[in-house]
C-alpha cells in the first residue's frame, strides 16, 4: 500500500471540512448537516481501517510511516532553527485511528437517533466533526507542538459540548469548570514542550526519543552541576501534568464528572475515544521521557490513588451518568498506572478495550435516559423487559470493566494489575499501588453491576416512568450501535491474532497481537529508533517491511529463565485473584441489590463519616472553591490587582502619563512660536509684504512702466559710459 | 556750421521731447505724437550717420522704412483709440491701467 498525503490526511480532513462546511449550512440544511458529519466520519473510518489492514499485514514492530513539512523557519545564518510539522503511524497510531473512527462513527450513528428531536441537533454534529477531527490530528501528529495544538482545540470543543444545554446553570459551569481546570494542566504541558526543546531542540518524538537514547538528558550540564536529570524530570512531570488535565486524575479529575451535563453522546465521545484518551496516549508516547526524569512511581501512585478514589466515589452515586464518569476517572486511573509501573502495552491496550466498552455504555445509559426521561437509578429498575437489546449491550460492558474473564477489560486490566503485582513482589514501595489496584478492581465489578441491577433487574420502583418507557424494538441508529459496540467487548479481538503469525490466548499472552505490535520504547529499543527514517511530505513512498530484531521489544528480554518463569506466575496468581476479585465483586452487588441479603443502608448508617466523605466526593470541589480558589487565588488576584492598580497604574501608567503632559506642553510652546508663528506664519507674513511691492508696480499705468524703463535704459547706459 | 553734432543735437531735443511727452501726456493722442516724435529723431539720426559717417544710401532707406513704419503704427494707433475710446468714453491714458474690459 502506498502512503501519501491524500491517503492519510482524509481522516483528519474529512471530519474538519465536515466542520467547516456544517458551520455554515447547519442553521438551514439540518439534516445535510448531520448527514455530512457521520458520513465524513464514517469514510475517515474507512481510511482509517485501510491503514490499520495494512499494519496488520506487514505486522512488524519498527513498520512506520513518518512524513515531515516545514511549517515555518526561523533559521538565521548559522542557527538552524525550523519548525517541522508531520504524520508519524506506527502500529500505536494505527490501532488509535481505527478505535477513534470507529467508535466516534458509532457515536455519531447513535447520535442522529438520541438527538434527533433537540432544537440544535444540528449544532451537535458541527462540534462533533470538530471534536473528532482534532482528535484524529493528535493521534496522526508526529511532536509535541501540533499534539498541543489539536490538544487545545479539543479543550475548547469540550467545553462546547458540555456547555451545550447553556440554559442550564450547571452546564455553563460545568463547561467552565472544565476548561479551567483542564487549562492548568494545559499550562504545564507548553512548559513541558519548551523545557524539551531546550534540550532537545525539536519537539518530534522520534527526535526526542533519539536524544533520550544518546543520553543528552543526562550529560546535560550549567557549569559544574548536572542539571539533566532534574530537567528531564521537569518536563517528564509537566507533561504528565497535562496528562493529568485531560485524563482526569487526582487532583485534577473534578471536571469530568460534572462533563455529564452534556448531551449523553459527547459524554460517550469525551470518556471513551477523544478527550481522556488523549491525555494517556500523550503519556505513553512520553514514557521514555517518563523513565528518563524517574518520574514513573509517581505516576504508578497517581494512578493508583485516581483508580480507587474514584471507584469508591462510584459507589454511592444514584446518577446513572455519574456512576460512568467515575468508573472513567477509575479506569484512566488504571491505564496511568499500568504507564507507572512500565505495563506499556496492556496500559495502552486497556485505552482501546476502555473505550469501546465505555462508549458503549454511555450509549447504553443515553437509550435509558432516553427512553425514561429520568438519569436517577432509583427511579428506575426492572428496565430489563422493557429495553433487551440495550440490556444486553450493557450487561456485556458491565462484564468487560469488571474484569469477567474472556472479556476485553480482564485481558487488559489483569495485565496491569499483574504487572504492578510483579513490580511489588521485587519493589515494596509498589506495594501500595498493587492494593489499591487490586481494591480498585473489586469496587469497579461492585459498582457496575449495582449499576446494572439497579437499573435493570428487580420491580420497577417508579411505575409513572415504567410505564411511559416505550418497548424497545431494534433500530439501525438506536440499539445497533450499542450491540456492534458490545460485540467487541470480547476478549478475543485484542488477545488474539488476526494473521496466523500469533497464537490466540483468551488468558493473555506475550505472543498475541498487542504484545507483538506494540512495543515500549524502554532502554532496549530507544537505540532503534535512530534507525527510523523520515520523508518529505510530497515523496513517493518507498517503504519495505521493516524488520527489527524483535528480542528487543520483548517485555522479558533480559530476564533470565528463571526471573520471567518467576514474572509469569505471578501473571498467572494476579490473574486468579482478580478474577476472583472481579466475582466477589459481582455476588457483592448481586446479594445487596437483587437477592437483597445484605442491607446496603446498614453499611451507609456503620460508616457516616464514610458516606459523607464519598457523597461530597472527599471535598474537592469544597477544597478547590473555598480553600485554593477563596483563600489563595482570590487574595491572590486581589494583591495582583492592588500592585497592577496601586503601582503599575499609579506609577507606570500615569507617571507616564505626567511625563508626556509636560513633554506636550514643551512641544506645544515650540509649535505655536517655533514652527507655526515663525515657519508657517513668517512664510504667509513674508508673501504678503512681497505682495504689498509688487501690487504697487503692477499698476497697468503704462507711462509709470515707460518710465522706469527709460530710467533702467538711462542708468545702463550711464554705466557704458566708460 | 552744419556738422554731425548739429543733427544729433535736434535729433536729441526731438527724443526728449518724444519722451516728455510720452510720460507727461495723459491723453492717449498726445502719447501717439510723442512715439512719432522719438521715431523721427531715430530716422533723423540714420540720415545723418549715412550722410557724415557712411556715406552711401544705406541710412536714407533705413529712414523711409521709419516713416512708412510710423505711419502703419500711427494707423493702427489711432484704430485702437477710437476702439477704447468706444469702450470707455474716454481717451485717458490712466483708464486704460485695468486688464478687463
């Protein structure tokens, strides 16, 4: 397959010109407006999934393409200085493209039926196209500074989507609320950008990737001192710091549950396959940076604090939306943390197995809410007769996030539990993150199915609504696309093969596609991406299969037989007990929701303090409003405004101001007297008096101009005389 | 004795008779005979440079030139003040100083 510009750029650019185009025919063509979305989207699909075929084909670890523009440059003689621009796919990006297209053509299939009877249906798909358009720009981008870019689009198209019922006060805040705080993570991530290019001198992954193998961070030196290390870990914590914007984690995850308040697709599109996605994808095209500033326990205990945190907050929400937001919280927890404890591919093959079954059950709640017109779970129950087809879609998602074996979100959540398992048996200061994981993971299968069973099983507890809710039949853009979505909540497609040159393990394996196709860019196979090649834009490709020597991507390369026999028991005890874990957790909810063994009243009333905590969500918002955003940004901004108004204003500004009075008036004395009464009047005084003497001898009587004639002739001739 | 002086002698008082009369003369006839006036002490003084200095004829034709000039001038002279006369009612020479009508 040959890759150029017109083969690749259609999957950002199809979904951006539908944008583009919808903002202008949205108001009257509404219709072709949502046609044009979803049938861009569903075409850069098609293109996505030509590029995806064909890395599975080649099926090789190094197989890239990296196409490179000169956006501008800034050179001056000796000082190179370019700006480059460019598409890098490697096998990660392939698998990006085809998870976002897919998911977001889903969504926007769903969406033309859930949003159908809104008065700005149109609107939706114009800021959708956008959304996904920037999303796909981020994942084909090849450095930092165009992933910031679409990075910041995505922000404001969130904070569009969310605001978009603005005649609520809580959407209109809750957009805020989300820009701001996804900003402070944005403001660290620029830092981050710049403090790399002051070591590296691009923003490119490869270039940075490659100065991170020479060792450029770690020789750097300021006179005596080694200052590489601690900037590496600089930019290594300001990158993450955006990461930890976008993604949601502890602290700054408070905005992505109130993003609920948007319309129930976008939040499908937000939790699953653009906005938090991002922010883990930008970590793991970072980790080499992560590891090399040390930064990676850290980023095991954020993930872990955001991955139980949440999951216990999760417990105690009625709000059907509200409990998926904070199992996303919980699960992006889990991906960063797979990121800190070095799980590369199972952090990022949980993203992709998150997203599907997280979109599917946003969908999922959006045809309940639909259908019922009410998001409280205690309103609802025994939905199961009347909406089946949504009921199963979303009893299969419930069984990936739980971890039910031979389902998509065990194949990956156990890996990254086993991983950190690992990690601890050999590290103690792992530990904690391996419980809170593990602990993680029994509150999730707890409070997805006190989810499930509330909603679906049991006596209709609100029969007003029960009996308004209409019977659900099939429908291509209803409930198709939630059983599609559901249908790849199967284990199966990320932990097999599709060519024959793995073998299917439903238990995970190291020889399944994942493991084989992406590969971390740890300290064995940094040194190979010196061999990566980039190309002009406009150049034919060339491309061979690019074979790598594959022992240096391999997770156990330099173990010993023993040590990665030793790593994979412990996979295996890990596996075992989440497992285990995983159906603790379902019985737990099964016996306090439907057999109604276990009186879940009596453990709010044996911990209030508890509940309290969890029901104001341990006070974070109360933290971020009264204490960070009353005590210290307020006086705060108040000192700024006394300095810019006592000071700045006072001195600076009308200083000046006193200044430039007297300098006008020196300057108003030299132009009246000076240039107006001397230059300008004295030139109009001058022309009169000239005036005054050639008027008089202009007076047409001719015998005075005979005269003066004879008497010039006679005094010439009076000088002749000698 | 009737030498060279003599003539340029008369020819000099008719010039400056001319010119008085040229200057002092308000009425634009008078201003006429005074230009004729300096046009025959010019012709007087050709035809007498040609009889005492030249010797030939040259000067004589030079004269009647002047006389047939002066009479051409004269004409066209008096037609322009009988022309201003019919405009201004008036020969005056000070109510001709205006460039309009």
């Amino acid at each position: 397959m040959d890759y150029t510009f017109w083969t690749i750029a259609p999957i950002v650019l199809l979904p951006f010109f539908a944008f583009v185009i919808n903002a202008f025919i949205v108001k009257k063509f509404t219709k072709t407006a949502v046609a044009i979305s979803t049938g861009a989207i569903f075409v850069s699909f098609l293109y996505a999934l030509r590029i995806f075929s064909d890395f599975m084909n080649v099926y090789s670890v190094g197989y890239h393409i990296h196409k490179v523009f000169n956006w501008f440059d800034l050179s001056t003689g000796a000082h190179v200085y370019k700006i480059n621009m460019g598409i890098y796919i490697d096998n990660m990006t392939a698998v990006m493209l085809l998870m976002v297209t897919a998911v977001a053509t889903l969504i926007h299939v769903f969406s033309t039926w859930y949003m159908h009877d809104d008065a700005r249906f149109g609107r939706f798909f114009v800021y959708m196209s956008l959304f996904t358009s920037a999303m796909l720009g981020l994942v084909l981008s090849d450095n930092l500074l165009s992933v910031f870019i679409f990075w910041e689009l995505m922000g404001f198209c969130s904070y569009s989507l969310i605001g978009f019922y603005y005649e609520k006060e809580g959407a209109g805040n809750a957009s805020m609320k989300a820009f701001m705080t996804t900003r402070v993570g944005d403001v660290f991530f620029l830092v981050g950008i710049l403090a790399i290019w002051s070591v590296v001198g691009s923003a490119n992954y490869i270039d940075i990737y490659n100065a991170i193998a020479a060792g450029k961070f770690n020789n750097l030196t300021i006179g005596m001192f080694s200052v590489g290390v601690p900037l590496a870990t600089f930019a290594a914590f300001s990158i993450f710091m955006g990461t930890m914007g976008k993604s949601a984690q502890v602290p700054l995850h408070v905005w992505l549950p109130d993003a609920m308040f948007g319309p129930t697709p976008c939040s499908a599109l937000i939790h699953a396959a653009t906005m938090v996605a991002a922010g883990v994808y930008l970590s793991l095209r970072m980790y080499p940076l992560m590891e090399a500033g040390h930064l990676t326990t850290f980023i095991a205990y954020i993930g872990a604090i955001t991955a139980f945190g949440a999951a216990t907050i999760a417990l105690i929400q009625t709000d059907i939306k509200a409990v998926l937001a904070y199992s996303t919280i919980s699960q992006l927890g889990y991906m960063v943390l797979g990121i800190g404890v070095g799980s590369y591919n199972a952090s990022f093959m949980h993203l992709i197995t998150h997203a599907v079954f997280k979109a599917c059950l946003f969908l999922s709640a959006g045809s309940v809410i639909h259908s019922i017109h009410c998001q409280e779970m205690p309103q609802m129950g025994g939905l199961r007769k009347k909406l089946p087809y949504t009921f199963l879609a979303m009893l299969l998602c419930c069984f990936a996030i739980a971890g039910v074996p031979f389902f998509s979100g065990f194949v990956s959540k156990d890996r990254i539990l086993g991983d950190a398992l690992a990690l601890a048996l050999t590290d103690p200061k792992f530990i904690p993150v391996a419980l809170l994981g593990f602990g993680g993971a029994l509150l999730t299968a707890f409070y997805m199915f006190r989810m499930l069973f509330l909603t679906f099983f049991g006596e209709a507890r609100d029969h007003h609504i029960y009996d308004h809710a209409h019977q659900e039949h099939i429908g291509w853009n209803s409930n198709v696309p939630l059983l599609i979505l559901s249908v790849f909540t199967l284990g199966l497609f990320y932990s097999g093969s599709f060519t024959g040159q793995g073998e299917v393990n439903l238990f995970g394996s190291k020889y399944e596609w994942f493991n084989t196709l992406i590969h971390k860019p740890d300290a064995h196979s940094l040194p190979h991406f010196a061999d990566y090649k980039k190309e002009e834009l406009g150049a034919v490709d060339t491309r061979e299969k690019l074979e790598l020597p594959k022992a240096a991507y391999d997770a156990t390369h330099g173990l010993s037989e023993h040590e990665a026999h030793r790593v994979h028991v412990i996979h295996q005890v890990g596996a075992l007990a989440s497992i285990l874990i995983a159906f603790f957790g379902i019985f737990l909810a099964y016996s306090m929701y439907v057999k109604k063994s276990i009186n879940p009243d009596w453990w709010a009333q044996a911990f209030p303090r508890w509940r309290t905590a969890l029901k104001n969500k341990y006070y974070f918002d109360e933290l971020y409003i009264n204490k960070i955003i009353q005590k210290g940004m307020i006086p705060f901004n108040n000192a700024l405004a006394w300095f810019d108004m006592g000071v700045f204003d006072r001195f600076a500004v009308d200083g000046w101001a006193t200044v430039n009075r007297y300098l006008y008036n020196v300057a108003r004395w030299f132009d009246n007297n000076v240039i107006d009464s001397a230059m300008v009047d004295g030139t109009g005084a001058s022309v009169r008096l000239m005036n005054v003497v050639l008027r008089t001898v202009q007076s047409g009587k001719i015998q005075l101009y005979f005269m003066v004639l004879i008497v010039v002739l006679a005094s010439y001739i009076w000088t002749l005389r000698f | 004795m009737i030498n060279l002086g003599t003539y340029l002698g008369i020819s000099f008082a008719l010039f400056i008779c001319g010119i008085f009369v040229m200057i002092a003369r308000k009425n634009i006839i008078a201003i006429l005979l005074g230009i004729e006036l300096i046009l025959n002490a010019a012709a007087l003084n050709f035809a007498a440079y040609s009889k005492f200095v030249n010797g030939n004829l040259d000067g004589h034709i030079m004269s009647l030139f002047i006389i047939v000039i002066a009479a051409a001038e004269a004409a066209v002279g008096l037609g322009i003040v009988i022309r201003f006369f019919q405009l201004r009612e008036s020969i005056h020479i000070d109510d001709a100083a205006s460039l309009q009508n």
